[in-house]
C-alpha cells in the first residue's frame, strides 16, 4: 500500500515551509521520525502544568533583610511598609524583629536595611538592645560583604536625637559594611521622608540588583511578631466611652494618679498585657484662648489642614501640639520674633535644648510676644501626636473594657498653673460617657511567659505597676501556678500605695507570693526599688536560677538603670561572677525573653 502526498494547496503550510519540513524528514530515520512524533504530540497536548519553558541559567538574587527596631510601634509599621513596597517591586525580602534576630549571623547577611527608634536618653529601643550590644563589642564580626540603609525615628525635643539610629549608622559602616544611602533622622512628623526615602531605596535597590528577578522565585518571608491585624489602628481608632476616672492618690499626695477605664462596646478589639493603649486627646480649649489672645487671633480666622479650611480654634484644639516645645519650634518662632530675649537661647545647642525642655510653648510666646497671622504659627507647631500609656487590666477579667493607669502632669510657672495635654484631658476634661479615640499598640517584647509555671519578679515603681495588674489578673483568671513577686515603689505608703487592696487581697490568696516596698519619703534615708532588691539579692538570684522571668516597668532615664545596675550586682555576688561575665549573662536573659523591659 502506498500513501500519495496530499495536494500542497489542501496544506495549513505555505510551500517553502513544507519544502523545509520534507528536507528534515528526508534526513532522519525511523527513530528520529518516531522520536520527533512524540515530542509534536506532546506540544499539541501540553497543558499549563506539562508546558515546556526553555532553560534558563538561574541567576543568585540577594535578599533585603529589613530589621524593624521599635519601641512605640512607629519603626514596625514603616518597616510593614517598606516590605510591601519591595514585594510589590518583586524584591526577595525577610522582615523580622530585632528581638526575634539571630544577629550573631549578621555577617551572612547581604543587604541589610534598619529602622529604628530611639528611647531613653539616647538608648536603642528595647527590643534592640541584644543586637546593639554585640554590634559595639569586641565580638561584631566583619561586615564587608553586607550593603546597609539605615531610617533612624527620633524626636528633636530630645537632647540626644535619634542617637540609636546614629550609632548603627556609624558602627555598621566601621564593620565594613557598604552604605546604600545616607542615614535618614526624621522627627515625630516623618511621612513624607519616610515616602522619599523609600522611593530612593527602591530606585538604588533596582540598580544594586542587577539580575532579573523573573529568572528566580520570589521569596518573601514576614516574621515580625507586633503584626497588629485589628480594625483599629493610629489612623482609624475605635470611638470608646468612658466608664470610670477615679483619682488613687491620697489627698496629701503631691502626684494625682488616675484609674481610667473605658467601655469597648462590642468593637472587638483585642489587647494582652504588656500592649500599651494609644489615647488621641484635644487641647485645653482655656489654653488654646490664651494662645490666641497673646497672637492676637481672631476665632473667625481660618487655617488649612490636611487640605481641608478649619478655624484656627478647631485646629489649635484638636490638631496641634501646645504642651510640648522643641528646638525646632523655638528656632521657627524666633526667626518671627526677631527677638533680642530668645535669640540668646540659640547659642548653643545645649542652652537650646535646656530653654525647650523649661519653658512651654505658650510662656515662650508670653515671653516674646509677636503678631502672627493664623497659618504662620500653624506652620510652626507640629502635629498632634497621641500618648501611650500601659495598659493596667486583662481581657481574661475585662472583656468588654480596657484600663489605664495614668499619672497627671501639673506644674506651675510663676504662678500659672500648667499641665500635660493628654493627661489633663483624661483627669479633667473626659466626663463619664464621653468619647474617646483609642487604638492598641502591640508590645510583644513584654508578655508573659508562655508556660504558666514560671515564676515571675516584677519591678515597677510608680505607674510602671500599670502592666503587672494586668500580668496578675491574667494569671489569676488562669489560674497559673508559676509564683509571683513584685517589687513597688512611691513616696509615701500612706498616699501612694497603688491598687492597695488589690494587691493585699493576692497576697491574701497567695497568689502573690511576695511583694516588696519601697517608700521614698517615709523615713529619712530614701528607699527605692534598687534597694529592696539588693536586699532580697540572694533569692532574687535563687528566683533566676529556678528560671524566672523580670520585668521592669517605669522611667528609662534613671529607674530602669539603676535597676539593671543592682540586678549586674546580684548576679556578680550571688552568682560569683565578674561584671563582664554577669552583663553577659543578663544579656542572655534578654535574649531568651527572660528579661523584659517597658521603659520609657
């Protein structure tokens, strides 16, 4: 049987196409023709899964690890944003807290991009700390094979801005590491640098990474615990009620401390202790009149704000800080002032910083009065930003309410009485049933530990108690066996003892197996926690041995050190160490979240 070659004009080929056709097959034999059969078989019916793709020489992509360094939660919602921005660019990309980080590897790292707050006087925050620690011993490795950014969060009323970030900056680069782009220091008000920044980083990433980003699979990983996946955020707060503002001071007390508890309704929001509670306040509208009377403003006049026209007495009051002076805002003022007085604070920096620490914006202006019209001293003021404040009680008891702690700030300036923004609007001017606007700030560098067998020694003078009621109340509401000390200071026991009978009542339960305390005034040599440490120095050492957890809460300026330096001393006596070996010790308690700290 012979098979005839059907007419080329019946053909889906054109002539020479076919002509090329019958030439290969004239060249092949039986296996060839059987072997090419097959493959045009397997095109015809190739589905998405079977495609065949030509071969490409995979190309190495580095990836960018981004280390998020936050202490308020600012750091980790830009390093959030930073991560998307490179996901959406097709970057492989690792988020990751410092807390969680291995950073004794830092050195295998190729692109490396921090950002990071600072607290304290200067300090890195909280989380950072192991990291920061290494970086500046002896023991930080070379760096030459890592490119780096670094995006520092700071606030120029403080003395030592953004010094976390600086540091980082300067010891990355002294470990051979490669800056990618100059180090940024933004102030409170940092989106639109933040923006730039980002942009830029993108743009020299792009140029860095050479290889097309096709040729690999796009790896992202996120792990970054403070993820904060509720409704309610900075931007968009819940709208709760107040419930109680009850004064917990003695009447003879010079603090006045309040207890606020707030209604969530049925909003669902979710806290645990250790988070902190983010409270938008509204000025004082007596201090916002007295504002506008010594600028010889007019409540009629109008202002512009986030592109919207509002009277210059609703920006003021609701968009605008009036208690807290900073050095950039006395350099604005004074450039309008023209003013002999002020310009003499300029000086120097360290007369500039002393002068915004002293003296309110509104007896700034009192002092060196100047016509201003609306916009200009809008254009000097910064933002509204709200407070956090430790959040005091524990869903597992509260369900439907959330409660701080908070301590008012009142003083007097040659008889005027003055206060904080937000601590006054909470004690003076939120009413029951008022509105508030809250969000929560997560704080997953301060929880409890995971097995509730563990024991506890919590150390917090004055309103750093705040998050050891929420610690108790949890414990208690589970009913975990891990014992439970705390250490509390205040002035004097009779006016200042906070929470007093709750605290009676635990030890009563035994559910708090020990409490220490130390009243500063009562006596005439002044007692503090630090003390009361050292005094029960060989069971605080027992308490670590047997695996406890600490837990510092308070001022970071002096407590908190004081605090660590008598925890080093007990660790040095009663563990028969030198200082270097017990601040490497305490060090790794640190690192296995074994010693928490909330300072602030």
């Amino acid at each position: 049987m012979t098979t005839q070659a059907p007419a080329k004009n019946m053909l889906p080929l054109n002539p020479e196409k076919l002509d090329l056709l019958n030439s290969i097959i004239d060249d092949c034999s039986l296996p060839h023709l059987t072997w090419i059969a097959g493959y045009l078989w397997g095109i015809i019916h190739q589905t998405e899964e079977t495609k065949l793709y030509p071969i490409k020489k995979e190309t190495h992509i580095p990836t960018i690890t981004i280390l998020s360094a936050s202490q308020t939660g600012n750091a980790r919602r830009l390093s959030e944003q930073l991560y998307e921005t490179l996901d959406l660019e097709k970057f492989q990309s690792h988020l990751i807290n410092t807390s969680d980080y291995q950073f004794k590897k830092i050195n295998q790292e190729q692109i490396l991009v921090l950002i990071t707050s600072t607290q304290g006087n200067g300090e890195p925050p909280e989380e950072a700390v192991a990291l920061y620690k290494f970086l500046m011993s002896n023991k930080a490795p070379n760096m030459n094979t890592c490119s780096f950014a670094v995006f520092g969060l700071g606030d120029t009323s403080y003395e030592l801005f953004n010094q976390a970030g600086k540091d980082f900056d300067r010891r990355l680069e002294e470990l051979g590491a490669t800056r990618l782009l100059n180090r940024v220091d933004a102030d409170v008000e940092f989106s639109d640098q933040a923006c730039s920044w980002r942009t830029q980083l993108v743009k020299i990433l792009q140029e860095h990474i050479t290889s097309n980003t096709s040729q690999v699979t796009n790896t992202n990983i996120k792990n970054i615990n403070s993820i904060n996946n509720t409704l309610y955020t900075k931007d968009t707060p819940l709208r709760a009620h107040l419930l109680v503002n009850q004064k917990i001071t003695g009447r003879n007390s010079n603090q006045d401390v309040r207890h606020i508890e707030l209604d969530l309704g049925e909003s669902n929001l979710r806290y645990q202790p250790g988070d902190s509670l983010g409270v938008w306040f509204e000025n004082d509208p007596e201090l916002v009149q007295e504002l506008m009377d010594l600028t010889c403003l007019s409540i009629d006049d109008k202002v512009i704000v986030n592109d919207n026209l509002i009277s210059i007495q609703e920006a003021l009051k609701k968009h605008y800080e009036l208690t807290i002076n900073t050095t950039q805002i006395i350099k604005k003022y004074a450039e309008l002032a023209q003013n002999n007085h002020l310009m003499t604070k300029l000086d120097t920096q360290e007369k500039l910083q002393q002068y915004a620490k002293n003296t309110p914006i509104i007896e700034m202006i009192r002092v060196t009065p100047v016509k201003l019209n609306s916009q200009k001293l809008i254009n000097i003021l910064r933002p509204i930003s709200p407070r956090l404040y430790s959040i005091s009680s524990a869903q597992e008891e509260n369900e439907k309410e959330v409660h701080i702690t908070v301590s008012v700030v009142r003083f007097n300036i040659d008889g005027r009485a003055r206060s904080g923004g937000a601590s006054s609007y909470l004690a003076d001017r939120l009413h029951e049933n008022d509105e508030i606007r809250i969000f929560v700030e997560q704080n997953n560098n301060f929880r409890l530990p995971v097995d509730p067998n563990k024991p506890i020694i919590m150390i917090g003078p004055g309103t750093g108690i705040a998050p050891f009621r929420a610690f108790m109340q949890k414990r208690n509401s589970e009913k975990a066996s891990g014992k439970n000390w705390l250490f509390f200071g205040n002035p004097h026991f009779t006016e200042d003892f906070l929470y007093q009978i709750e605290w009676q009542r635990y030890v009563k339960n035994g559910i708090l197996t020990h409490i220490d305390l130390a009243w500063s005034r009562d006596q005439k040599k002044k007692i503090y926690v630090q003390d009361k440490i050292y005094d029960k120095g060989e069971e605080v050492w027992r308490w670590i041995q047997d695996g406890a957890y600490l837990y510092v809460c308070g001022n970071a300026s002096h407590m908190a050190k004081d605090v660590e330096k008598v925890l080093l001393k007990v660790i040095t006596e009663f563990g028969k160490m030198d200082l270097t070996t017990a601040d490497e010790f305490l060090n790794n308690l640190r690192i296995e979240h074994r010693y928490q700290r909330d300072v602030y």
